[in-house]
C-alpha cells in the first residue's frame, strides 16, 4: 500500500505541539511500518531528519515548490493529487491508496481515502484569540475536513467531544445531512514523550550554560505556553503575585522568603500579551517574572529538571503535552483542572479551578513548602507518563490508516 503524508509542518524550524506531533507520528510510523511504501511530501527543502528518512527503501521524499506563501496544501498539494506524477524511478508509482494529513488542512483535491488530524477547536470556543481572517480559515478548514475525509484523528476524548459539539451538533452548524453519525469516523490516539529527551537524567552543569543564557537563577517556577488570555497567562500572574505578597507563604531553605522564587514563562507572546506586560508592571513583578518568549526542545529538558515545578494554567487544551514533559524529567505539576488536562494528567498533578485566583496561588505555596506532597507527586508523575509512548500513537495511526484503504 502507498501511504503519502503531508510532512511539511515536521520540518519547521521552530516547533510547537502540532509540528511535534507531525515529527514524532512520522518519524515512529515510518520505523516501525517496513512493509508499505511511504511517500513525504513537503515545500521547502528537507531537514536532516528528513533526509536520513528518505534513505529508506520504502520512503520517497517529494519536494513541491509554491511560488506563493500562502495556501501550499490547498493548492499545490491538490495539483500533485490531481496529476501525481513519480519524480524518479524511486518513487511509487501511482497515487497514495491513503493520504494523511497530520498538522494542517486538507488539500482541496485529495483522494477518496484521506485521514486528517484536528487537533483542537479552541478557536470556536475563545475566538477573541483569533483575528478575523484566522477564524474563517479554521471553521472552514475544520468543516471541510469534517465533511470529507473518510476518518478524523483528534489527540485527546476532549477534543473528539469538542469536534461533535461545535461541527456534527445541530443547533450550533451541522457540516452536513445527518453529520451526528460522523462521530463514528472520529479516532482518538493520545501524544507521547520523548524520553531520550526527557528525563531527570541531565546532568546540572549543563543549566549553568542555560542560565547565562537566559539570564534566569535558581529557584523558580516555570510555566511552558504561548503567552495569552486562552493559556490563563494573565491569571497566573495574578496568583503569583498574590503568592508573593501572602504573609503565610514560607518556601523552603532552596530559595527563601517571599522574595526567592522566580516565574518563568517560557512561550511566544500570544492575544493579550501587552496586558500581560501591563499585570507585571502593576504588580511589581518585573524582576521575579522572567519571559524568555520560545524556548527550543533542546532547552527545555534543562528548564523542567531545574524548575521546583511546572504551572499549567491553560484554560483550553486538545492535550498538554508539557505535562508529559514534566512528569518525565521529575517535575511536580500543578495543573488546571479543566478541558483536556485531567485527561492526561490523571491522578499525578494538584489541581485548581484556572478561574481562581486564590486557589491557584494555594496550589503553588503547598507545592513549594510540602516536600511529602512534592514527591508524591513526582512518583506519580513517573508512573502516569509510562502510558504515553509515541510509537503507541504511531501504530494507532497506522491501523486507522491500514483501515481506511
């Protein structure tokens, strides 16, 4: 069988969930399937990984270059659908029996047997996070590939929960004749973690280079997150700030008083950013909160080992894939209750309402000064990230796909 997949969003330089989740579905499909022919399609020019991928005998890269930045999958993918001539002698002959679309919208051209992955309706339930041409592409991105590809893969049972409420309810916009019944073509396959990446193996004198190069110290709390209103980023530091300034709050030795313990918001600025910045000012906080805008997968690891625990006070999540992260590298998580979190998290994170302030800055004071329940947590931690593997999400991937020629 010839399996062709839109891998132009792994090749990203700089990578967020999405880009991930396409690397590491691609990267563990492809090792463990020997047996189909795949081929990758991309615009720009393959990366090293890509390369190393396509020395395989059963893996043909195609580069298809667009003169425009704009609407690559839409439409220079849809022209390779439509004619799909082999390049060389190489490439599989014929079109893909199955077409996987792992992190953007479906070419509008596309074969009969098309799975694609949505990740999150987020934008249907804050669209105030969105700008006006943003939105419209996505709910009709979203509404086309809930109309026409054969099965749809989402990360989470929140987010298949979301799908059929905003696109197969009818009282909100039914895509279609009928399209409750649509839910039965909706597959949930969760994300994983790297564990060579993240573990709580790395050696500290590797974080004193990350600290010059941040400019940030020891102790600290760290929140990973595009820095916006959907992401809570502005109520956390609300809480931190009411953290500081609580007269019961007593860390331990490691930092010190009220005035030891830095947050760390590591995240592109994001819709609201500049009340964000307004919030640290007005509080005082410009010298405890530290934003070091993206951090890239390389750094992370180090960031998470230092920190006294990771704060994920995300209002709205298809996953939460730094909660893995976290649990994997020996972090205690405190963790928002709400939307897909408690789904991943389990029983291993301390939770609060991300609509409480109070409770939120609770939740950080107990994890910074009950070492019992900080190691509690991290034995659970542990123990809940070992259910997450990426080449459990890729041979979940490849049944559906099997499935749909």
């Amino acid at each position: 069988m010839i399996i062709g997949i839109d891998a132009s969003r792994a090749i990203k330089k700089n990578k967020t969930g999405v880009e991930w989740y396409a690397y590491y579905v691609i990267d563990n499909l492809i090792k463990l399937d020997t047996q189909n022919q795949f081929i990758l399609y991309v615009q720009n020019a393959p990366d090293d990984w890509l390369k190393k991928i396509g020395e395989r005998k059963n893996v043909k890269i195609k580069r298809l270059r667009w003169p425009f930045k704009f609407f690559w999958t839409q439409g220079r993918l849809s022209l390779e659908m439509l004619f799909n001539t082999p390049s060389s002698a190489k490439a599989p002959a014929g079109k893909p029996d199955v077409l996987f679309i792992p992190a953007s919208a479906m070419p509008i051209i596309h074969p009969k047997n098309i799975v694609a992955a949505i990740h999150d309706v987020g934008f249907m339930e804050y669209p105030e996070v969105y700008g006006k041409w943003q939105k419209f592409y996505l709910k009709w991105s979203t509404r086309f590939a809930v109309k026409r590809a054969k099965k749809i893969i989402t990360i989470s049972e929140f987010s298949k929960q979301e799908i059929i409420k905003y696109f197969l309810t009818p009282s909100y916009s039914p895509p279609c004749k009928g399209g409750e019944s649509l839910a039965h073509r909706i597959f949930v396959t969760h994300l994983g973690y790297d564990a060579d990446k993240f573990n709580n193996t790395i050696e500290t004198q590797n974080f004193a280079s990350l600290q010059k190069k941040y400019n940030i110290s020891r102790p600290y709390l760290l929140s990973v997150g595009r820095l916006e209103k959907k992401k809570n980023t502005d109520g956390l530091i609300r809480a931190f700030s009411l953290l500081k300034n609580t007269p019961s709050y007593s860390p331990s030795s490691q930092g010190g008083g009220s005035g030891g313990y830095k947050l760390v918001l590591a995240g592109r600025p994001g819709f609201g950013f500049a009340e964000i910045k307004k919030l640290i000012k007005e509080n005082n906080l410009e010298k405890d909160i530290i934003i070091l805008n993206y951090v890239s997968d390389n750094d992370l690891p180090y960031l998470y080992n230092a920190a006294a625990a990771l704060v994920f006070s995300s209002r709205y999540e298809g996953f939460g894939l730094p909660i893995l992260e976290a649990f994997a590298c020996g972090t205690p998580v405190i963790c928002a209750k709400t939307a897909s979190l408690p789904e991943v998290a389990g029983e291993a994170a301390l939770y609060f309402d991300p609509d409480d302030i109070n409770a939120l800055a609770k939740a950080m004071r107990m994890i910074l000064t009950d070492e019992n329940l900080r190691q509690e947590l991290i034995n659970k931690g542990r123990e809940r990230v070992r259910q997450f593997r990426w080449e459990k999400c890729a041979q979940e991937t490849r049944e559906i796909l099997m499935s749909n020629a």
